[in-house]
C-alpha cells in the first residue's frame, strides 16, 4: 500500500495581549526622540491596526506548547500516539538544547525531537520534512511546532534617523503559536512542495546571534527594499513549480500566503497569481507573526468553514535568506 501524508488539522494560541499602532508609535517616539516619526506611519506603510503581545513571561516554547494543546483537544490526539515533534520557530528558548526539546516537556512527550529553521518559511520546510520522512515510512504522526515573541525584537531606540527604515518593520511583528499535525493515510494529502533561494540575498534582514561576534545585544534589521530585490526571479520558479504539479492559482480553494505587510502581501499574490481578495488578511489585526502566518490562515479559515476536507490548498512563502516555496495540499 501507498503511504501518503495529510495535513489534519491547525491550531494557534493567539495571546490576549494587544497594542494598537497608536501606542507603538508612541513609544517609539518617546524611546527616539531624535528621530521623527509622522503619526500614522505604520497604518499607512504597513497596514497595521493593533498586533498581539504574549506576556513577558512566556517563552516561545509555551505559545508553542498552548497551541499543541489545543491541536490534541480538537482532534483527540493523545500525545502519546506522537511519533515525531519538530519545532520550526524563528525565536528560539535558548541556543541549547533545541526549543524542541523545551516544548515536548511541556506536553509530556517522549518521541524524537528537532528544531528545523528557515526564517518566514520554517513551517512550510517543516511540513516538507514531515511529508518526507511519512511516505518513507519512518514515521506516521508528525507534530510541527512554531512560536515567535518578535515584539520582544522592537527596536525602541534609533538614535540616527537614517536608520529608521531599517527599523519601523521591527514594529510591525507580532506575537503566537501555531501547531499542525500530520499523519500517514492513504488518500494523498500533501501533494508536493516545491522550495528555491538567492542565499546571496541574506543581508537584506538579519537578527544576529549576539553570542557570535562578542556582542551582548543584537537587533532586528530589515531593508525592505533590498529585500524585495533579493527575491529576483524566486517568484517566476514558485510558478513554475505550481504548474509543474499541474495547477494554477484558479485550481485552489484556498490560498494562503506569508503575510508581513498588506502592501507585500499583494505582491506576493502578484507573483504567485492570485486574486488577493481570496487570501484570508491575518496581519492587520495581528501584525507579521513570523512563522504563523501560514498556519493562522489555515486556522483561521477552519474556524469560518472556509476550509473542508478535501479543498485543494495552495501555501506560498517567501523569507529572507532568501527562499521561496510552495507545499500544495489536499486537506
């Protein structure tokens, strides 16, 4: 018999914290005051209206872990019947042992671990890597974890105001956990993924390990414009791959794509040739959640029956790095 995998459920723990862009401006303000920031700049940049804030002492392990409990309780998955546990967050616990590690403690796992990274687009490699290791047989339910507390990453203080533009997308992150769950079955799910990358892009948006160069601190810098340049071609070769799995953008019931602006998420639709009326908008309300984006979307659309067993679902990333892919699924 052939082994296929599927995709069977998402869940995210949105935390009950929110700011409004109003009071992120505000404290940019008063933590730069020699930098000028016209009010409503983010709204009309980014489109952002208010984004979600974990408590400050959560970890990403515990967003990660609140939304695997949920995963378990929708679907009745007894943590012990979990084969394999990846974590594919950005933001990490610490540098040792792996965040994996962290969160199947917290839920009381027993099965191997690892943590698997790629920027924006860790889930989708994740959900490459559970489809790989299903259909060879090694295992048969892969929980992938992800969690991002990048407000945590704000960058307050500018002092020279040539560098707030590399600063004022550190404003616009978001905070949550996300869990999928994929199992072995016979009727195809995951249906093909598809990943490309310019590494020589990687300069555009970096976090830097502070433990790596001697330095106590690092920042989150991002030139978006340098950014978007490091996508050259990436996007003719996501279409591409979608017509090499014999579809089109029209063919899918559901599309969703990574989302860290409204503007950008446009564009992605641009590249990937989509309507972006049918993309379900996550970032206004909960600003660039990093590694979530794609599994509130598929949350997001289960919740409002936007998303049946058996919809053709299209999932798009591009990260810096930068890379590209494409998972198509089956639900």
């Amino acid at each position: 018999m052939t082994v296929h995998s599927t995709i069977v459920h998402a869940a995210v723990h949105i935390p009950e914290g929110r700011q409004s862009v109003a009071a992120v401006e505000d404290r940019f303000r008063a933590g730069s005051p020699a930098v000028p920031l016209a009010r409503g700049v983010l709204q009309r940049m980014y489109g952002l209206a208010e984004r979600t804030v974990a408590d400050d002492l959560e970890q990403p392990s515990d967003l990660a872990a609140h939304a695997a409990r949920r995963l378990c309780d929708d679907t009745g998955t007894d943590p012990a019947d979990i084969d394999l546990l990846l974590y594919a967050g950005i933001l990490a616990d610490m540098e040792e042992p792996a965040t994996a590690h962290v969160v199947a403690d917290k839920l009381g796992l027993g099965c191997p671990v690892f943590d698997l990274k790629n920027a924006c687009n860790g889930v989708l490699n994740a959900l490459e890597v559970a489809d790989a290791f299903i259909r060879g047989g090694r295992y048969r339910r892969v929980l992938v974890t992800t969690a991002e507390v990048s407000t945590r990453e704000s960058r307050w203080q500018v002092e020279d105001p040539a560098d707030l533009a590399t600063a004022l997308p550190s404003l616009s992150t978001g905070d949550m956990g996300s869990a999928l769950l994929v199992e072995a079955g016979e009727r195809p799910g995951i249906l093909g993924s598809r990943f490309f990358a310019n590494s020589w892009g990687w300069r555009a948006a970096t976090l830097p390990n502070p433990y790596a160069q001697h330095r106590r601190l690092g920042h989150l810098r991002i030139d978006s414009a340098q950014l978007v340049g490091s996508f050259d071609g990436l996007p003719g070769k996501v279409r591409g791959a979608l017509r090499e799995l014999g579809l089109s953008g029209d063919d899918l019931d559901l599309v969703c794509v990574h989302q860290p602006s409204v503007p950008f998420t446009k564009v992605v639709c641009d590249w990937v040739g989509v309507d972006p009326g049918r993309v379900l908008a996550t970032f206004p309300t909960h600003g660039n959640v990093a590694t979530n984006t794609i599994p509130l979307q598929l949350a997001a659309a289960l919740d409002a029956g936007r998303l049946r067993r058996g919809d053709l679902v299209g999932m798009f990333g591009f990260a810096s790095g930068a890379s590209a892919g494409v998972v198509v699924a089956r639900w």
